[in-house]
C-alpha cells in the first residue's frame, strides 16, 4: 500500500484532508478542507473565493 497519495488545494497546493487530527493542525503543513467540482479545496480558499465573487 502507498500512503503517500494525499490531495491538494487546487488554489494553494496544500495538502488537504477532510479530517485533521489536532496533532497535525499543529504542524499547519495539512489544512481542512473539501471535495468540490473533482477538485480538493481547503476551507482557506473556499472562503476567498466567497469573498471574491
Ligand atoms: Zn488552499
């Protein structure tokens, strides 16, 4: 099995996940988010899109 496959932000390239354990958030390298439209996007620029209009 290979456990490196991990989604990206398609804005940022972050890796996301829809679930960070709290020890992780610490290390603030995987950021929460969704998947949206066949794209992960992290909730950081799902609310910069909001804004953007
Ligand atoms: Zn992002």
């Amino acid at each position: 099995m290979v456990k490196n496959i991990a989604p990206t932000c398609r804005e940022c390239g972050s890796v996301v996940t829809d679930h960070v354990e709290p020890e992780v958030r610490k290390e603030g390298e995987i950021k929460e988010g969704k998947y949206i439209e066949n794209n992960w996007i992290c909730n950081e620029c799902l609310n910069q899109g909001k804004d953007r209009q």
